[in-house]
C-alpha cells in the first residue's frame, strides 16, 4: 500500500509504503483509481480553519488526528471483502461514500451521517484516498457509478454532492428569481452542472478569477467579478433592485458573507458552504425586518448521492473540467490549487503510485 500522508499539520504531506490491510467483517479493500483533491484537504494541510481577526479553529481540537491519508473523492476497484461482505464482489468498480458516522445516533439512524457528532469521515478522520488503497469500513458506503468515468466521478463523493446538497437548499425559485454562487472552484464549477437541471433561476457568479466567469459566461450564466468596485450594484442591475431570492458562498469568508448577506431581498436565504474562513457581522433588526435566513450545508446524505449520481448518468450533462496528476504529486496538486491555478477539479491516479 502506497500513500500520500499528512504527518504534521503546516507541513508537506510525505510518501509511506507499507503492507496492504486485510479487510475483516463488512470491510472492503480498494484498489484506488482516481481520488479528487478538494480545497479542503489544503484547510486539513494547514491544521485550522480561520475564525475572524487573527483566531482559529484547529482541526486537532476537532478530532482529527495524524498521521493521516487525505482524500475523500475517491473510487477504486474491489480487490479484497471481508467474511460477511454480500453485496458487493471483487473486481467491481465503486464510488466511496466518505461522510461516515458513528452508526448509532439519531442523524446517523435517519440516513444523515454526514451530521453526526462523532463523525468517522474518510480522509478526515479515517485514512482516505490520497493511497493505491483504501479500506472501506462497510461495504453500505459503496455506490454504483453507472457509465460515468472513475476520474470524473470521484467528485461527486465532495464537491458534486456538496453542491447539490446547497442548490437544494436554496430551492423553490421561480424563473423570475435570481440565485448568486459565490466561488467558481471545484464547487462552484459543479453547482455550474446541476443548477440547469434544477431551476430556471436567473444565476450569478461572483469570483476574483475572471478566466473562470468567462467560461461560465459563454455558457450562458451571467458573471460579476468579485473585484469590482460596487459588485451589489453589478448583481441589482441583473436581479432587479430588490437583490436575489439566494446566495450560495463556496467561499464564505468574512467579505464574501457579508456582501452575501447584503444582496438578499425579502425572505432571501444565505447559504454558506465554504471553510475559506472569517466571521459574519449583521445588523439584527436587519434579518427580522427582511424576514431572512442565514444558514450552512455540509456535502450531503448516501441518498442524495445516490440520488445525484443516478441523474448525472441519466442526463449525461456537460462534465466539469478535469486535470489528472500522479498521487505522488499530491503536495504540488494542493499547492497548485492554493495559488489558484486549477479550473474544475484535479484528481490524482492511485494506479501512478
Ligand atoms: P477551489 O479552490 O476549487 O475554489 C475556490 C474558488 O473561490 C476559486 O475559484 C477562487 O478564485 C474563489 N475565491 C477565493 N476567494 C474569493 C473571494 N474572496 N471572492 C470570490 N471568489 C473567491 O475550492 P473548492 O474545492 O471549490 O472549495 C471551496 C470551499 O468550500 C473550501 O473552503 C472548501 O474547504 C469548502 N468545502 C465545504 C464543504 C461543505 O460541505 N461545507 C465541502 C467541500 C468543500
Ligand atoms: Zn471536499
């Protein structure tokens, strides 16, 4: 078993090689063929999340604990099932499910495992995909991927399902009502795929980099540049004064939130999806006398991806872009992404190790 590793938080994640695990019981042994890198594997790298001024939220005080392999996007080839493992076969190719729980909570007994308290996530708190392996706890977290390619459908375990997960959130919306996203990344480029399948909405995308509004733009969404002098005045001038029925922020920072808030109109929804990290200042009278709602998501149940992978395959919609890189070059993919130079998503190859 070859992995990329998370020793110590701040620092390069490091090569390890050591004997394959033996799956015992439910478990089940991949053989990894694609594992997407999301821009939370580079928050884990640093070991915080930022809170506002100079304060943090350490990933350490949160329970993850190292060394660690990364990766929660991940599909692989069944190579190995324990003894009570049924459903599933060897040589059978599947996506993972990576927002385990504790298996006995009431989230984690409605289908919610993704909200439970004493999460068991794969690649956060359990090692995931950044590896030629990975051992899945249960053979119920693996998903059927239909005729949908590895490297593009390992992200849908993340950014794909955390996308749609926030859509449905901001949901009903008429199609004289406008929807911002805020962020164009890994998240938004996927919120960019669904959200023709589920509204007819006016959509708006805000984000510094301007190559990437121009891609969206000639696909027929309206864009603003985050880097515009008035962008609320830019975004009144497509949704009408009143501002936007939602905001969806993929980055959810301390301005982004804030101009987030600003654009809502009357019963508006702010969503904040994002972990870029800050902190929220509101008027209170404001959100009483707007009658608004302020509220998170977090990726999404077994479900919805089942769900959304179903209707993916169906729809057979425009992929988002995907660049494919060798596990060994995990650090430099986490580095490329921090400075901003990934359009879409970068899945890095278990069969390179
Ligand atoms: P990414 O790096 O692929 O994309 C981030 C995008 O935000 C880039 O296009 C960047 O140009 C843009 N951006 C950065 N600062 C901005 C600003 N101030 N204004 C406008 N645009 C700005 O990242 P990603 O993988 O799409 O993830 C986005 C965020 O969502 C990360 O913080 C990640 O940790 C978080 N995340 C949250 C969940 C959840 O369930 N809540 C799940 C996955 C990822
Ligand atoms: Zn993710």
């Amino acid at each position: 078993m070859k992995s990329v590793r998370l020793v110590e938080f701040g620092s390069s994640l490091q090569w390890e090689e050591k004997q394959d695990p033996e799956p015992k019981d439910s478990e089940v042994l991949l053989e990894v063929i694609s594992c997407g890198v999301c821009h939370s594997d580079l928050h884990l790298r640093d070991g915080y999340y930022k809170i506002g001024g100079e304060e943090k939220l350490f990933v350490k005080d949160r329970g993850v604990k190292l060394p660690l392999t990364p990766g929660h996007e991940v599909v692989g080839r069944i190579l190995k099932i324990g003894s009570k493992v049924s459903s599933v076969s060897v040589g059978e190719t599947k996506l993972v499910y990576p927002w385990i729980g504790c298996g006995t909570c009431e989230e984690c007994e409605s289908g919610n495992p993704q909200l439970c308290s004493a999460p068991k996530s794969l690649g956060i708190y359990q090692d995931g995909g950044y590896s030629d392996r990975i051992l899945v706890p249960d053979e119920k977290w693996l998903l059927d991927i239909y005729d949908l390619s590895p490297e593009y459908a390992c992200s849908y375990a993340c950014a794909g399902l955390t996308a749609y997960g926030a859509l449905k959130k901001a949901l009903p919306l008429k199609k004289s009502d406008s929807l911002v996203i805020i962020g164009a990344g890994g998240l938004g480029m996927f919120a960019s795929q669904l959200v023709p399948l589920l509204t007819e909405a006016k959509v708006i995308f805000l984000d510094l980099d301007e190559s990437r509004l121009e891609k969206l733009k000639e696909i027929g969404f309206y864009t603003v540049p985050s880097s515009h002098p008035d962008p609320a005045s830019e975004v009144k001038k497509i949704s009408g004064p009143l501002g936007v029925s939602a905001v969806i922020d993929f980055v959810n920072n301390s301005a982004t939130s804030s101009l987030g808030f600003s654009l809502l109109k009357k019963n508006g929804t702010l969503i904040g999806v994002g972990l870029f990290g800050g902190e929220l200042k509101i008027p209170t009278p404001i959100l009483s006398l707007r009658s608004l709602t302020i509220r998170g998501s977090y990726t999404g149940s077994p479900g919805e991806l089942k769900e959304l992978l179903r209707l993916v395959s169906e729809k057979k919609i425009r992929p988002v872009p995907v660049q494919i890189r060798n596990l060994r070059e995990a650090d430099s993919a986490l580095n490329d992404l921090s400075s901003g130079k990934v359009l879409g998503r970068l899945v890095l190859s278990g069969k390179s190790a």
